[in-house]
C-alpha cells in the first residue's frame, strides 16, 4: 500500500502535462505554414508522419499541447531533409500527423 501513492504520483505527474518534445538544433529555422495550397515557389522535398501519446489510459491529453508536440518533432525532421518550411496535411488524428516538407530558399 505504501508504494502504490508514489507510483500513483508519479503517473499523475507525467500526465498532467510537462511537454516532452524537445526542439533539435537547427529545428527552430523550420517554419509551419497553415493548411492549403502549396506554397509558391517552393520545392517538395518529402512528406513525413510524426506521432505522439494523445491519450493515456482513459485521461485525453490536451489537443493544443499534443499539436506542438507534432509540430516540433515534423520541425526537428526539417533540417535533416533539406527543408525549410513544413505544412500540415491534415488536421491530427490519434496522436498523428502528416506534414508536407518543403525548401522554399527563404
């Protein structure tokens, strides 16, 4: 019984929402731009998936923080590809998200 409300905090603690994702060197040049059409005068370099925890157990995750966390893991992508500005695909679903990776020579 004594273990059980230290494990019972700790769970609690990582739940409530410490962001988890930290931003790459190098990742902080890569813009998001909103959803639409392609960007003019841009080239397509790739598109890439990232995911992240959006439910634990039966506690949903804040939305907001959950498309940071995706918005920060497509931007740690970016430099790896060559790109410079990331769009999302679709809006995230389950913890999931598509980006549209593009190098646009800003």
């Amino acid at each position: 019984m004594r273990l059980l409300a230290p494990v019972l905090l700790a769970a609690t603690l990582a739940a409530t929402g410490c962001t988890w994702v930290h931003m790459a060197p190098g990742a902080s040049a890569v813009r998001i731009i909103p959803m639409g059409a392609a960007p003019a005068g841009c080239e397509l370099r790739s598109e890439i998936e990232v995911s992240v925890t959006g439910k634990l157990g039966f506690y949903e995750r804040n939305p907001l923080r959950v498309r940071e966390e995706l918005e920060t893991l497509a931007r740690n992508e970016g430099p790896g590809l060559g790109a410079d500005t990331l769009q999302p695909l679709e809006e995230p679903r389950d913890g999931a998200q598509r980006f549209a990776a593009y190098r646009c020579g800003r």
